[in-house]
C-alpha cells in the first residue's frame, strides 16, 4: 500500500477545506434569508464560539443586545440561534406563536448516556404527541395525587413542621440552611412520584440529594455549555462522563426506588404514587408500538419531575431566607402580617394568601429577584415563524432571556434591587404583574408552577411564623450577588435562626 505523499496530501487537504466550506455556507445560508434576525459576523466552522462568553451568557447576552436589539442571531458551529429578549418578543413567541415555538433542539447527550430514541421525559422531549400524552398525564396524575388540593396542602404543613424542627436543632447558632431546605423540598417531590417520605439523616436519601446537586453543579458548568453547543465533541471517548460525572449513578439509584415499586405495588389497588400510575399506563398500553408510555422513559420522566420539583424551589426558599437577613425591615412586615392573619397557634394553610398581600408582595418579589432561571430552557421553531417582524426559519434553535423581562428597567422600578412594593398598589393591595414570568410561558410553562407556589408561600411562612433570621454575630453581610449558572444560586451565606 503507497503513503499519501506531499503531492496528494495538497490537494486532499483543498478538498477537504472546499467541503467544510460548501458545509458552513449550507448551514448558515439561512442567514441571508430576508428579514433575518442581525447579529454578530460568524467565522468558518466555528460560527460564533468565540465572541460568546459561556461562562456568563447573561452578559454577553445584555451586550449583544444592546448591539443588534431585542431580536438578535448567532450561529454556535453550526446550530443557528436566535435569542429573545423583552416582554414583547417573548410572549409574542412564546404565547401568540406558541404552536411554532414549543418544540426543544435534540439532547444528544441522551444519546450518550444511552436513552434510546423513544425516551424523552418531559423537559427535553420534542414537541409533538409523545409530549402532549406525557404533559397530560402528569398534570392529571399530579393533580389526582393533591396538587393545588388540600391534601397536597397538609403534606406540604406537615414537612413544613419537620423543617422548623430541624431548624430549631441549631440552637441559634450559624448555619447553612440550602441542605435542610433541599430535604424539605426534595420530600414533598417524593411524595407524589414515590408515596414516601424519606428522614433527614436516611443516607440513600443524602445520596440522591449530593447527586441531584452535582447535576446542577455539572449542568450550569462550562464544559457542559460547551458540549451543548458542540454536541460533536459527546464523541470523544469519556468525555460524557468527564461532563456529567453522576448522571449514571443518579439514574441508578432512581432505578432502585422504581424497582421497590415492581415488588411492592399492587395491581388490584388504586396507584399510590404517581410511578405506580405510570406504570399502571405501561401494562395497559404494552404492545402499541406509538405509545410513549414505557419503562425507559419512566426513568426520564421521574428524573425531570425530580431535578425540576426539587431544585427551582429549593433555590427559590434559600434565596428568600437571604434577603430577610438583608432585609430585616421587611421580614418585620411579614411576621407582623402573619401575626394578624395566621398567629402562632395554627399553621399556615394557602387560603390565608388572600389577606396578606405583603407577604405575598415579597414571595412575588423573591422569584423576580432571584431570576434563577435566566435564560429558561431552550425553544426550537417547527416551521418558518415571525416574531417582532423577523422572519425565523424552521429548525432555529430560540433562547428566551427571561432575565430581560423580570429585570426590565422600563417596567419595573428598581429592577436591580429587591424591593417588595413593586407587587404592591398605592392602597398595599397585591397587584399581579404580567413581566412576572419565572416559570416561562406559553405550551411549555412550568408544569409544575401550582405546586412550587404552594411550596413557596407555605415553607416561607411557616418559617417566619417560627422564626427571626439574621447575620451570624461577627459575620460579614452576605452579597445578594448570585453565582450565575444554568441557574442562579445565592453566594454561599449563614445565617442564625432564633425562635420567636
């Protein structure tokens, strides 16, 4: 066999450079399209990566926005992207053009950590029937199993209590509180998906929280924004792995508790949990081949209703108990509200929200400041869509920066500051907000939004009702500066909690 010599190795080398180019001219011909969103010139093969900072997309975000206005493209290698930004541009796309707009961009790292085709979940899973048939059973399964119904509710009181009491184990002295709010958080989630409750100290039940946090922690890392733009980098061999280090073993330990429902669930009796009516779905529908009810995407689905019940709310509870150490003014006003309307015999119950606009005002306030979710979780286009007189082609992947409405200095007043009265009227009366969106919009809100606001205001005033927080003696004033992230959390803070 002859070696490739100089003489062929040019001319390979120039084919290989003509096809990599006919290559980048396909994928961003769209560019030219008429009306097409402006952004940034992209280079050859790597389109835009390195005018894009992912280490702080939100800044680089504010910036490009600033340049190219509300509507802006970019083209990460060869995925074409258009970023939204404003009330406008969002809910033009993602409530008047909801139909166009509710599909997501492939996961490939499914792939990789060997999902087949058919296994979505609910999060990432394409826009189309296998959604529509997943999102409908789980709305109508966690609704049967209490959500936004009493029931739901004395769960939610009852794990509140287990919550204070752990509080009330420090004694007064400094700690962190993001753990025992995760348990909390993490409880009320378990309830509905397996029908339990788990003890604080239970160590499978420590295990699922330390790998539920260090999927966060790999998710909002750079490495893993990286691999999302660049899925063809999943190829090298162990960097899945290296990415997403406890994705496997996180999924294995959801295996076992599914496991535990085979052996005990009874097929006669009504489903306990929401696993035993999923699988319930997948005896009744074996042997159909379009269902999208099966033991794989059981996996998926659970996993979703986890990371997404758990850790937005979690993040949400420790950011509100931030700003009342910052803020003891206003957790003055809240406990003086409580005290009104609730006293210190009986717990908190969710029809008392109607007579505390205060505190609703400040749980209101919490979720816009905290922004924890800045840029929502990616859209994809499926067919040719306008939005604010753009022309957007199908296939285009859409980032909405959500963080432009919630802190849009043309609708709020001091958007950058926590500031509770911008829920409030001249009268003190609650006043809903239509650039309050946290939990996105349109086909692909937040399913879980009733339960998370049921979570919210019931945790936070039943920690308030038994307790006054505020900055360890000695300690330095915590920064109300998150760490930005997929999600942005709290700077790490202690705080002392002394009963009432």
């Amino acid at each position: 066999m002859g070696l490739l010599t100089g003489e062929t190795l040019v001319p390979l080398a120039v084919a290989v450079a003509i096809f990599l180019l006919l290559v980048d001219l396909m994928h961003r011909r769209q560019r030219w399209a008429p009306r097409y969103p402006p952004g940034p010139t992209p280079l050859p093969g790597l389109g835009n990566q390195l005018q894009v900072d992912f280490q702080d997309l939100l800044s680089c975000f504010t910036r490009l926005r600033r340049r190219f206005g509300d509507v802006f493209s970019l083209q990460l290698a060869w995925t074409p992207v258009v970023v939204l930004n404003g009330l406008a541009a969002i809910r033009e796309a993602l409530v008047d053009r909801s139909e166009y707009t509710a599909d997501r961009p492939p996961l490939p790292v499914s792939k990789h950590l060997g999902f087949g085709p058919h296994a979505q979940g609910i999060l990432f899973a394409r826009y189309g029937r296998a959604w529509r048939e997943q999102r409908r059973f789980c709305v109508s399964t966690l609704r049967n199993f209490g959500m936004g119904k009493k029931s739901l509710e004395q769960w939610v009181t009852e794990e509140a209590s287990c919550l204070c009491a752990a509080f009330a184990d420090q004694a007064g002295r400094p700690f962190n509180p993001n753990t025992l709010l995760n348990n909390a958080v993490t409880n009320v989630i378990a309830s509905l998906t397996f029908g339990r409750r788990f003890e604080y100290n239970d160590p499978r039940f420590l295990k699922l929280l330390d790998l539920t946090d260090e999927q966060v922690k790999a998710n909002s890392g750079f490495l893993a924004q990286v691999a999302h733009a660049i899925p063809v980098l999943l190829h090298i061999p162990g960097l899945v792995d290296k990415v997403f280090p406890g994705q496997r073993a996180f999924m294995a330990l959801l295996d076992e508790l599914v496991a535990e429902h085979r052996m005990t669930r009874d097929p006669a009796q009504p489903p306990r949990d929401l696993t035993d009516a999923f699988l319930d779905k997948v005896e009744k529908t074996k042997g159909n081949p379009e269902t999208s009810f099966s033991d794989e995407n059981l996996r998926l689905v659970v996993t979703d209703l986890f990371l997404a019940g758990m850790v937005t709310t979690s993040i949400t509870l420790a950011w509100a108990l931030l700003l009342m150490i910052l803020h003891p003014d206003v957790q003055r006003r809240v406990q003086q509200e409580i005290d009104e309307v609730i006293g210190q015999a009986r717990r908190p119950e969710m029809g008392d929200q109607a007579h505390m606009p205060f505190t609703m005002a400040v749980v209101h306030e919490v979720q816009r400041f905290g922004d924890i979710i800045p840029l929502g979780l990616p859209h994809m286009t499926s067919c040719d869509t306008e939005v604010q007189g753009f022309l957007i082609p199908k296939g285009t992947t859409l980032i909405t920066n959500l963080s432009s409405v919630l802190k849009d200095e043309a609708v709020w007043k001091k958007p950058f500051r926590f500031h509770p009265e911008h829920f409030l009227d001249a009268q003190g009366r609650f006043v809903k907000q239509e650039a309050f969106m946290p939990f996105s919009a349109g086909h692909r809100s937040c399913l879980g939004e009733p339960l998370a606001r049921m979570e919210l205001f019931l945790f936070f005033t039943c920690l308030l009702q038994r307790f006054s927080f505020s900055v360890p003696t000695g300690q330095p004033r915590p920064s109300d500066h998150g760490v930005s992230g997929v999600l942005v959390t709290p700077s790490p803070y202690q705080l002392c909690a002394v009963p009432r």
